[in-house]
C-alpha cells in the first residue's frame, strides 16, 4: 500500500531575492557581495538598505552567486505556512478561509519539494511570523499537517501543488498538467461575480500567463492584474486580480462568512482531492 512520506520538520526559502541585494544589513552588521556566512536558528533581522526590513527566525545561509548575495532561511515547516497565511491572506478573512489557506500553502510547499522555494510571487509570499493566538497561527495549528491529495488514474496520489490568487473575477481558469499531476478546473465564483474587480489598461503584447508576469516584473506587478480579459480597439478590460488558477482568496473569505467550512470551500475550488492529514 502507497503511503505518502511524512512533513519535513523545516523547509528552506530564498529570501528577498526580488531585490537582488549586494549589500544588506543582518542585525544592523553590513554584509556585502561576495559574502559566505551560515547561522544557527535564531530570531534576525535583515534590511535591505533603502527598502525593507524584516524579522525572521530560523537558521540562516547567506552566499553570493553573480555578485549578488543569496539568502536562504530554514524554519519550522508549519511556522512557515503559520507566516504565508499571515502575508497572504485578505484583511479580516473569516478563520474558515484562513484554515483553508492554511492547506493550499502547505500543500503548495511539499508538492514543490525537494525544489528550494521562495518569497515571491513565483512561489508564496512570506514575511514575519504572526504571534500565537493570531487568527494565521491559530488557522495553521487547526490544520496541522493537513493537505490536498490527488489520485491520479494509474499512479500513486499526490499532494496537490494548489496555486491559488486574490480574485478569479467570477470563475476561476482551468489549467491542464501533465498525466500525473492535479488538473485545475473552472469553477463559478459566486462572490466575484458579484463584486468584480475590474480594470483597464492600454494592452500590450502579452497573451500568456508567463508573458503577463514578465510584463509585470518590468512594469510594476499591477501592470497587468490578471489574464482574464477582453482587447478592444488596443485597450484591454479586465477581471480578477492575479493568474486566476484554484482557490480564489476573496471567494472563499466569502464562502467562510456564509458558513461553510474550509474542508467545503476547498472541496469547491480544487474538484476531485481529498483532504489528508499525513504523519
């Protein structure tokens, strides 16, 4: 019988890379390119002189690859999703969408492993961890080693690597993968379709998902909201913020307020998985 392997304890994130920093600050101390330096866990904090600064805690890698320095975090696995839910989720979300974003990030992590994961829009955003008895901490904890499963015809089942996005703009887009891996659908986003997000921009040349990031990497990420949209006469009219791809963050924040539970707002958004606690 096929069983999944257990949650690692840790899991290792690239952080701040967006900034392609050189020079940082680690608890006030300058370190600049080329640097080596490897830290036990610890509470840090690292600032990117004239940009940000955050707090992490964790074991630290700092090393330089083309003159720019890589620094890697290694924390607790569930501390690390307690943190996506944190920096990812809408304002006051009920705690049911919480909790389900709870698993849609940690089944986002482990299906990307052994892969390093990031900070960033190209994998999950992460900022501090949220303190204990905060709505994020207290989601986390209630779905601990909780993910999404999909079983595959042929082929042992899967944790899902469940993307998901602010605003679908009224239904969420399919995407297709390969034979062995989860294949979004479309799914009616009720809430959406009732308060759209809608925006207009003069259209360039981007037609996919991958071109609309590029697009966004060079001209600011709310260049292009999201790829659902119309072009007429050179200008573009649009819907839903973000790829649009699973779980819908103001969708299912809405869902939760008319009572259902994140098991139910999941089943809804990701058809055909099932909700698995692993060791």
């Amino acid at each position: 019988m096929f069983q999944l392997p257990p949650e690692p304890p840790t899991i290792r994130i690239q952080v701040l890379s967006l900034f392609h920093p050189r020079t940082i600050l680690l608890d006030h101390r300058p370190i600049t390119a080329p640097a080596t330096l490897s830290l036990p866990p610890k509470t840090f904090t690292l600032t990117v002189p004239g940009k940000l600064t955050r707090s992490y805690t964790g074991a630290l890698e700092i090393t330089t690859m083309r003159d720019e320095l890589q620094i890697i975090l290694t924390l607790s696995t569930e501390q690390a999703v307690a943190s996506i839910v944190a920096a990812e989720s809408p304002p006051h979300a009920p705690i049911e969408s919480l909790k389900a974003q709870a698993v849609a990030a940690r089944s986002y992590l482990l299906a990307a492993q052994p892969a390093l994961s990031c900070d960033t829009t190209r994998c999950q955003y992460l900022r501090a961890a949220p303190p204990p008895g905060s709505p994020a901490a207290l989601a986390t904890a209630a779905t601990s080693h909780q993910v999404l499963l999909f079983h595959p015809l042929d082929a042992p089942p899967t944790i899902v690597l469940a993307m998901y996005s602010r605003s679908c703009g009224g239904r969420t887009r399919a995407h297709p993968t390969g034979p062995a891996t989860y294949p979004f659908y479309s799914v009616r986003c009720d809430y959406c379709l009732r308060h759209p997000e809608t925006w207009t921009r003069l259209a360039p040349s981007t037609q996919t998902e991958t071109a609309r990031l590029a697009f966004n990497r060079t001209h600011g990420w709310a260049a292009i909201p999201s790829n659902t949209h119309t072009t007429v006469a050179g200008w573009m009219h649009g819907r839903g913020t973000g790829h649009g791809i699973g779980l819908c963050q103001l969708g299912a924040a809405d869902l939760a307020a008319h009572g259902q539970s994140y098991g139910e707002i999941l089943a809804h958004f990701y058809p055909n998985t099932a909700l698995t606690t692993i060791p």
